[in-house]
C-alpha cells in the first residue's frame, strides 16, 4: 500500500478511536476514498494493526486502572470480588456482555448495510444530537466509585448501538454515562476501559479472518499503521481527558452534527440530481 493513504488510515483510527465521533465511520470514509472496498484482505491487514496500535495505547494511558484490575483478578481467585480492582472487573465485563454477543452475530451475518455511507452519516447526525442531549441535561455528581450493576449493564447495552457505523462506541458510552448522571471524565474514563475489551474483541475478529484467507502478511506497512496509530491514539485521549476537566462535549457534537448534514446532503444531492 502506498504511504500516504497508509499513514492517513492509521491517523485517522488513532485520533477518533477515543473520541465520541465514531472511527469506524471515518475509517469508511477514508477506505472509499483510497477505493479499497475491494481489496478486502489489505483492509484486514491494516485494521488488524491499527487496533493494535490503540489497544496499546489505552493500556499505556490507564496503566494504572489496568494494573488494578490485573490485581482485581488475582483476588476472584482467592474468592474476594470486593476489592476496587475486582469490582471494576465485574462492571467491565458486565458492560461489555452485550456488544460481545452482538459483534459475534454480526460477524457471522455481515450485513451489507454496515459499510454503507448513508447509515453512517445519519447515525453521525442523530447520536451528535443525542450526545449533546445528554450533555446539557447530565448532572456531575457521580464518579466510577458510584457505579453499580445496573448503570454498567444499562451502559453496555448502550455500546451495542455502536456496532451500527457513524453512531461511536465511545460517544455511545459517553452518552450513557453522561444520562446518569456520571461526570464528563468518569463517563470518558468508563469507556475507554470497556475500550480496552471492546477493541482487543474487534481486532481478534479481524485477526481470525486474516488468517482463514491465508493473507496473513504484516510487514512493514502493518508496523507502521501500529505505531502512528498508537501514537495519535494516546494524544487523544491525553487532550480529551484534559478538555473534559473544564469543558464540555460540545464540541464533538457540533462537529458529528455539521459531518452528518454535510454527508447527507452530498449523497441526497447526487441522488436529486440524478
């Protein structure tokens, strides 16, 4: 593959995995702008690695929630699921059930709606709409020590709405969280660790696919892809955890709400004009 449209893929994957404007929809956008829709098998090579270049870089940037929780897992082992790593175990993985079971049904269908321009534009517009709701109308009382069964089952049924292209696993969650009331950097920092099994999940998916086409050929473009996109991964979530200390998720919606009218008003006018 050539480098430009190379390292455009993996910047693009880095810099919106996190944010709440959906990368699978971007991601869409950027492979029919190369015209790689056909080559399926470069297109699993490149996601394979650009997936784990993020999930390296969530893991480095909440090294410490992942040590805790590393810890947490020792303790169900000797029986005791109170301590504050295991709890958060117990909520990740509730969270993350749902969209599990949903990718698996997914995948095994794939429909052809998912990489559909059109789905991914109106899905950009209505959850931008629906993340500012949220914003707006969310109080700031709760943080991750608060959470409880039910807001972490309610907030992995949520993520499963992301598997629909242009809606954002992050934004989704976020949303989520922002309608019970958690904070804006507890509801980001809840996501991006059901970030960690939600991406580790996709790129296995992916990863098993590569392999029963027999295209399993990394190389160098495949190192690159990793590594530019762990890098503008880790930056976005370091300047998005800082923006969200003093400011709101405004800004994101505005743009998710501007992209989706853009894109939709380019598709429906080719339409009209044909």
């Amino acid at each position: 593959m050539a480098l430009l449209p190379l390292i455009i893929l993996a910047l693009v994957q880095g810099l919106t995995e996190f944010l709440p404007v959906s990368s699978s929809g971007h991601l869409i956008l950027v492979h029919a702008a190369f015209d790689q829709a056909k080559d399926w098998d470069q297109r699993l090579i490149l996601d394979v690695a650009v997936h784990a270049g993020t999930l390296l870089s969530v893991l480095v940037y909440f090294r410490r929630d992942v040590l805790k929780m590393a810890l947490g897992l020792l303790s169900w082992a000797k029986g005791d699921f109170k301590s504050e790593g295991a709890a958060l175990n117990i909520y990740v993985l509730l969270a993350s059930i749902p969209v599990i079971l949903a990718g698996f049904a997914l995948n095994a269908i794939k429909p052809s709606w998912l990489l559909l321009v059109e789905i991914m534009a109106w899905s950009t517009l209505i959850f931008g709409i629906v993340l500012w709701i949220a914003d707006k109308k969310g109080t700031q009382d709760k943080s991750l020590k608060d959470i409880n069964l039910k807001d972490a089952l309610i907030i992995g049924l949520a993520q499963t709405l992301a598997l629909i292209p242009g809606t954002s696993r992050s934004g989704i969650t976020m949303t989520a969280g922002r309608f019970l009331g958690y904070s804006r950097t507890e509801s980001a920092h809840f996501s991006l660790l059901l970030a960690i099994i939600a991406i580790a999940g996709a790129g296995t998916l992916a990863g098993i696919e590569l392999i029963q086409s027999g295209s399993v050929d990394l190389g160098l473009d495949a190192l690159i892809a990793a590594a530019v996109s762990f890098i503008t991964a880790w930056l976005s979530i370091a300047i998005m955890m800082k923006w969200l200390e003093k400011s709101s998720f405004t800004p994101f919606a505005i743009y998710r709400i501007i992209l989706g009218i853009v894109l939709l008003a380019g598709l429906y006018g080719d339409l009209w004009s044909n």
